[in-house]
C-alpha cells in the first residue's frame, strides 16, 4: 500500500510539473513576463520579464500571495483577488487588469492566468502572464476624454442649431403675418415648411446620436406629418405615407427631404379643386443599393404641356442633380399626377 501511494503521488507531482512547465512556455512565447503560485504551499516564483513589466529588482519579487496582493493598488486589490478566487473555483481563465504600484510608479498591469489541477481535480498551481499596458490604458484614457469634449461641443451645437432654426422660422412667421399680399404671405410660409423640414433633420441626427446616418422611414413621416397638420387640418385632403425602413447618408437626406417638402405643398396647392377630396400618397422604397421616393396624387393632374417652372419646380430639379436621381413623371387629366425619384444610396458609416 505505501508503495502504491509513493506511486500516485510522483504520478500527480510529474503531471502538475508537465502541465506547468507546458503552460509556461506557451506565456513565455508571447513575451510577457509570467509567474507560478504553488497554491498549496502558497509559494509565489516570478521569472526576470516579468520583474522587468512590474520594475523590480529579482530579489524583491514577491513570494508569497500576500506579497503580490501588496503590489496591487488598494483600489484594485478586491477586483484581483476576485477574479483570482473565481479561477480557482470554476476552472475559467482569469481575464482582468489591475494597477501595480512599485517605487512610487503606477502601472498599468494585464493578467491572464490559468489554472493547473492535480489528477484527482484538486487546484495545483495557477500560471498567469503579465504585461504592461500603461502606455495603451493612457491612449484609450485620452481617446475617451477626447470623445467626452466632442460629444459635449456637438450638444452644444445641436442646442444652437435648434434654437436658430426656431428663431429664423419665428421671424418668417413674424414676417409673413405683416404681408398683405396674399402671394408674399404663401412665399413665407413655404419658406417656413423648408426650415421646418431641416429643422426634422436636425432633430433624427440628434435622437440618433449620429452625424451621418438618418432614419429615412422616421424623417420623412415627420415631415408628412409636420405638412398634414400645417397645411390640411381643415381639409379633406389626407397624406397617406408609405415609407419602408432604410438609413441613409445625411447628404441625400437634406435634399430628398426638401423635395418631399416641395412636392406634397405643390399637390396641396395646385393638384385639388376647392373643398374637393384627396389622397397624396408619399413612397420610399428601397431595392438593394437603390432608393426610390414617389410623389402621388389623385387630383386634377399637371398639364405636361406647360412650360411654366416656379420657384418650387426649379428648386426640385436642383435637388433632385445634386443626388443624381432620375426623375419620371407621369400625369393624366382627371387621374393625378406621380412624380418619382430614384438614387443610389450612399455608404453610411456605424
């Protein structure tokens, strides 16, 4: 019987020293410095890297737990331990970073350490390799501060945007209401529908937290709504939205939102007789790297021999070159007029 237990436990001795000695060279191989703890005795072996990561002399490595323990700020010694203590228990890699303080420095330490058992399950030793990442902890610490600053300038920003948006739409409105020309009032009021539109911009980019990528289904129903409340509320004109989710760069969002506005104020304008019935129907649709936005009305329909152009149909013709969109549209007396606009999407970050 003695013989049998001499026998199994050089065999426990041999495979915990194999492990150990295999775990090592792998820490070994990526060039951090690595260390052992013998849990059972409690005995604590660094090898020279890792005394160069930490800035120790060979003699003052420690050598036990509670040595190492007292290398760690106080801040971080309960976040160690655990993460120390979970290893042991469950057998999971321990995965953590820590600040060491020697001589008055502080460093920045990355630990991933391992756990060896013996044959019958028990804890033999924990492995762990440890590197200095000071110098990538300041990094990220400046790249945080620098996004912080950013993020509080662009609210600041959105906040002076949004307010001089309502201050030049308040002054259009105060303008407008001093006009005694019916036309004048009209201009400023469309006017007014187009800061309202950038205003809409404004106000997704904002919710998004994003400078780049609009919600195209969310803009554009706020400006359909935005028109249905200004302009139809004592009519029986409705606007019916049909719009499909999509993101889509804020460069095409600025211009395909001010055609939207352009087209459903003309329809409104020109498309119904008075007190007459109607249905503008407003599509976004996207068909992979394309999108399409049509513009639909089931009223009188435009006389396509007309070569009258307003303000409006310049403006929409403008918009509409610069996202290089082709255009078609189709009209019949009694049956409506469509207009529909089709462009290739542009790359949106995030």
């Amino acid at each position: 019987m003695e013989l049998a237990s001499r026998h199994v436990s050089q065999e426990a001795f041999d495979f915990a020293h194999s492990e150990r000695e295999r775990l090592i060279a792998a820490l070994k191989a990526s060039r951090a410095g690595t260390w052992s703890w013998n849990i059972a005795d409690d005995v604590v072996e660094w090898d020279d890297a890792l005394c160069d990561v930490y800035g120790l002399a060979r003699e003052k490595a420690p050598r036990t737990s509670e040595d190492f323990i007292a290398l760690i700020h106080p801040d971080d010694r309960e976040t160690a331990w655990r993460a120390v203590s979970t290893c042991i228990e469950t057998g999971q890699d321990a995965d953590y970073q820590f600040r060491a303080v020697v001589g008055g420095t502080v460093r920045w330490i990355y630990d991933r350490s391992a756990l060896v058992r013996n044959p019958d399950g028990s804890a033999a030793y924990m492995l762990g390799a440890c590197m200095d990442v000071t110098e990538q902890r300041r990094a990220q610490e400046e790249r945080d501060e620098a996004l912080r600053r950013q993020t509080l300038l662009l609210n600041e920003l959105s906040h002076r945007v949004k307010n001089h948006l309502a201050m030049i739409m308040g002054l259009l409105r105060l303008k407008g209401a001093r006009q005694s020309d019916p036309q004048a009032k009209e201009d400023f009021a469309r006017a007014i529908d187009r800061v309202a539109t950038l205003a809409h911009l404004h106000q997704q980019l904002y919710r998004a937290n994003d400078l780049t990528a609009v919600d195209a289904q969310a803009y554009l129903g706020e400006i359909c709504e935005q028109l249905q409340q200004s302009m139809l509320i004592e009519t029986k004109i409705v606007i019916d939205s049909q719009l499909e989710p999509a993101v889509i760069h804020v460069d095409q969002a600025v211009p395909v939102g001010l055609i939207v506005n352009e087209l459903i104020t003309n329809a409104i304008k020109y498309a119904f007789e008075a007190n007459a019935v109607g249905r503008i129907v407003v599509r976004f649709s996207v068909s992979g790297q394309s999108a399409t936005v049509t513009i639909s009305d089931n009223g009188r329909g435009l006389d396509l021999s007309s070569t009258r152009q307003g303000v409006g149909t310049r403006l929409v013709r403008d918009l509409a070159k610069q996202i290089g969109a082709t255009c078609e549209l189709t009209a019949h007396p009694g049956q409506g007029t469509s207009y529909a606009f089709s462009f290739a999407l542009g790359d949106v970050e995030g």
